[in-house]
C-alpha cells in the first residue's frame, strides 16, 4: 500500500471514529443509537477495505492510525499505548532524568514544539513553540503516542539523540543531535525598570517559583515599585495549581478557576485574601509558548479585571491526565477535567487571548552550512525597553497612575 493511499485509509478511518465518539459522547437514549450507527458505518468501511481493495491492508495498523487520528482530534496532549509500550512506560518513565527540555503535544499527527525550557538542550539548539519534530532516532512521529515520544527523549545524561525537525522559517525538516541533560530549571529573571516599573519573569512555575514571586514583588515594592510587569511569555513548565497559586499573589477576592469534567466533580479555586502580597497596577504577557499553569493565571487576572494582558493567545494546555487502563493491559491517557476560566471558558480548548494583542517577533535559529547554529532565539540578551511587548504594557500601566 503506498503511502498516499494509507494516508486516505488513516484519514478516513479517523473521521469515522471521531463521529462515533462524539455521538457517544453526547448521545443519551435517542442520541446514542445515532452512535451505533456511525459504528456500523466504521464497521462497513473496514469490511469493504478488507474485501474490495486491491491489496490485503495492514489492519492492525489502519486502526492504530485512526485511533491516534481520534485522539489528537479531542486532546492534543492524549495518547494510547499499546501493552508493550505501557508496560515500559510505567518501568521507565522515572528511570531517567536526563531529557531535552521541550514540552511538546500532537500537531497533525507530528509533535508540536509547545516550548522548550530555557537554557535546555532544545532552547539552545534554537527549538521553540511551532516547530514540529519528524522523526526521533530515525523513527516518524507520524501516530507516534506523545507519551512513548517523551519517554524516548529522555535517557542518561550526556548521551545524544538524532531529531528531524522542522522550524517554523525551515519548513523543510533537518536532522539535529542533542545531547541530554539532567535539566536545571532557570533562574527567575527580575528587575526594577524606568517609571517604577518591576519587572517579572517566573520563566517556570515549578520548585517553589510561585513564592518567589511573591518575595521578589515584596522586595521591589520596598524599592519604590509602582507598577508590576510580569512576563509569562514561553511560560509552559508548571502545573495549573501552580498558576491558581501565582494568580493568587495579585487577587484577594473572587473564582480564580474551576475544574471540571464528565466523572470528576467541578471544583471551585476561591482566592485567599491571605496569600495576595500586592495591589499594584499589573500588566501581564504572554504568547504563543505560554501554557498550562501560567494560563491559568493569565486567564484569572483578565476575568477579574486585575491586569492588562498584552501580547498574543496563548497555546491552550490546562488539565488533569490520568491513564485510563484497557482489558488488554493497553492504556489511554487522555484529560479527564478541564481547567476552565472564571467566565466558564475551558482553557485548554480556546486559550487565553489578551485584549491587547501584539504579535512578537519570531526569534528562530538558523543554521548555517556546517549545521552550527547562530545566536539569535527567544533566550538572546536584549533591551527589554525596545521589546515591542514591554512598550506595549508600559504605555497600559502608565494610564493607571
């Protein structure tokens, strides 16, 4: 079978299970024998592939490719892994602390770049959100579970792993080698700016970052500070707890986040007038590299009206993940809840766009002919008063003095 013909089986089959899946999803009584329709007409299809096409078709391989295809078309962060790959996921997902650095989710069937942490392996191979892996060791991503891919990228530190990639300014892929590291989470960058301006960027919120925002922001109010400029921008390492913490820093009163799903019960994160450390007048960026817990935040100040957001909408990661396990030792890991925000938007499906929208300029790495690349990524030093997004928030906070 070539591969446009498997391509069109894939697609087709996928389609097929998505309808089936929704139907069931939303169907009840009447609705629900919609679902078994759509079963029967998934059933035929397969029987006639089986039948009538001009060759004996890999079945096995047709199903796995809708399954994923149906998958990726509900959670771009879900993945099914057949028994072997479960079984050695579960032996070694905590095996190795040497990784990458990126945070990735399924993009077309290829992994998507969401970001890639500062300083990682991946950020200073110029990695960032948009560009896509192809290939891991010679192996397609294409239907790749994304569980089974983070677990290859992970190994013993100072070992290399070859990549095919493909930038977002080099649509053409290419191979790089990356070496793994045992990742050692950045710095929190601050600053006190012109006009009294503190500036933030958390860059993360794991390992206890959220309190240092907190003494940062105490200890830059002590300073004079008039006005806080906190940059959540390729902010995507942080659980979406961690950003009901952060979001909490600026908010004394009202719903910061509720999460929800269809067997876990809506939980409501109140703010606790206790845990907030400023009033401020606050500006906040973000881009396309903001995700999970940082949405999280972001989407809590906009609501309440607590800060000017600028910048562009955000990738849309917030959720609770757990394996769901089949009969025949496989397993499904898929979001069971959703982070939703205080106006009832789950983020994860529309993400966090800013009223004040400003497009930042792409900062890819390019690589020259010997395949060294140059200095010029998300991470290069620059003035942060010529940062079109900075200026933006400034000229905002200023208004509210």
């Amino acid at each position: 079978m070539n591969s446009r013909v498997k391509m069109m089986v894939v697609t087709t089959s996928a389609c097929l299970l998505v309808l089936l899946v929704l139907g069931a999803h939303l169907g009840k009584s009447a609705d629900q024998e919609g679902a078994y329709r759509q079963l029967a007409v998934y059933t035929e299809v397969l029987h006639r592939i089986k039948s009538e096409y001009v060759e004996e078709p890999d079945l096995k391989s047709v199903t796995l490719g809708a399954v994923n295809g149906m998958l990726e078309s509900i959670d771009p962060f879900a993945s099914y892994l057949n028994a072997e790959q479960y079984k050695e996921y579960i032996k070694k997902k905590e095996a190795h602390k040497a990784d990458l650095g990126l945070v990735l989710s399924k993009r077309f069937g290829y992994l998507g770049v969401v970001a890639a942490l500062p300083g990682s392996p991946a950020a200073k191979a110029g990695l960032s959100t948009g560009d896509m892996v192809e290939s891991i060791k010679g192996v397609a991503t294409r239907d790749m579970p994304l569980a089974y891919a983070e677990l290859l990228l992970k190994g013993d530190a100072g070992s290399t792993i070859e990549l095919s990639v493909m930038r977002v300014r080099r649509p053409e892929p290419h191979k790089i080698t990356l070496a793994r590291s045992v990742l050692a989470f950045p710095a929190m960058a601050s600053q006190m700016m012109p006009d009294q301006v503190g500036y933030l960027r958390p860059q993360g919120l794991s390992q206890g970052r959220v309190d240092e925002v907190a003494a940062a922001v105490n200890s830059m109010t002590k300073q004079g500070a008039k006005r806080i400029l906190l940059d959540l921008r390729y902010c995507a390492v942080g659980s979406p707890e961690d950003g009901v913490a952060l979001a909490n820093l600026f908010l004394d009163k009202g719903l910061i986040s509720y999460v929800q799903g269809q067997k876990v019960s809506r939980q409501d994160f109140q703010a606790n007038p206790a845990k907030a450390v400023t009033r401020l007048p606050l500006a906040v960026l973000t881009n396309r590299g903001t995700a999970s817990g940082a949405e999280v935040a972001a989407a809590a100040l906009l609501d309440s009206q607590r800060a000017e957001l600028v910048g562009e909408r955000t990738y849309g990661d917030a959720s609770i993940r757990r394996a769901v396990a089949m009969d025949d030792g496989s397993a499904v890991i898929l979001s069971v809840a959703k982070y939703y925000s205080p106006s009832g938007k789950a983020i994860q499906d529309t993400g966090v766009t800013p009223p004040n929208l400003v497009a930042e300029l792409d900062a890819q790495l390019e690589a020259d002919e010997d395949s060294e690349t140059k200095p010029d990524s998300p991470e290069t030093p620059k003035k942060l008063e010529d940062d079109p997004l900075v200026k933006k928030a400034i000229e905002l906070l200023a208004r509210k003095s």
